[in-house]
C-alpha cells in the first residue's frame, strides 16, 4: 500500500486527505478539513494538519506557498512542475516543466549546491478574471 510503502501507518484520517486531494487539487489546508470532515465526519484540525506534514514529508503531497496566499497541496509529486496563480481570485494551475527533466531551470551559480528541483511562481489573471471588466475610478473630489 502507498502509505506503509513510504514507512507511514495507514488511517481513516490519512486515507480521507488523499482522497481528498485526489480530485482537488491545489487546495488549502481548510478546504481539506471541510472535505475530511465530510467524508469522516468529526475530525480535529490539527489531525487533518498532521496528516499534511506527514504526507508531504513523505513525498505523497507537495506543498506550495505563493506569496501572500495560504498554503496549498497537491498529490501531483514526482515531477518538476510550476503553478501560475492568478492575482485576483488565487486560482492555481500546474505549468510543466518546458525544458528536459527536473530541476528544469538551472541557475548559472549554484553556489557549490547540488540543485534538484526548481519552484517558479508564475502571476498574473486567471481567464475568468481578465474578462471582467476593470472597476470604474474614483471621481476626483478637485474635480468641479
């Protein structure tokens, strides 16, 4: 089994967040309570925080952070793929890697690490968003 392959004991709590980010992928830690709290039925925060740090540490989650956003998690591990967020509704997306195999990037001065993965951010409006239409200004009050 996946988790005992990983040295991890198999539980309801576990079970419930992988199943969880199955079909949801890039969500928060609260969306994955309210989702193992749906599935199970009464459920500790700090189990289902548990069981994220213990799957990411695993390597059977990924975990990203973009900047000024919560944490989000993910199932999609063993490659080298990148997110684009969009700045209004946070949205996220996978963006593969466009260059070879992990790490995709390479710095030109590793300063003597030995590089394996590479985390790009890329930002800007999700397509539901750019549609919208930008929001009127701010009459001026020196205006007559």
């Amino acid at each position: 089994m996946l988790l005992r392959d990983r040295g991890l004991r198999v539980t309801g709590a576990r079970l419930a967040v992988l199943r969880a980010l199955d079909g949801h992928q890039h969500s928060t830690a609260d969306d994955v309570v309210r989702s193992v709290r749906d599935d199970l039925g009464s459920v500790s925060v700090q189990a289902v925080y548990d069981c994220l740090r213990a799957l990411s540490a695993a390597g059977l989650l990924r975990r990203m952070e973009p900047a000024g956003h919560p944490a989000r998690y993910e199932r999609r591990v063993g490659d080298n793929h990148h997110h684009v967020v969009c700045r209004a509704c946070g949205v996220v997306a996978d963006v593969d890697c466009t260059v070879g195999a992990a790490p995709c990037l390479v710095p030109n001065d590793s300063h003597g690490f030995v590089v394996d993965l590479a985390e790009v951010t890329f930002w800007g409006l999700c397509p539901a968003c750019a549609a919208e239409p930008a929001p009127a200004a701010e009459p001026s009050s020196n205006t007559p």
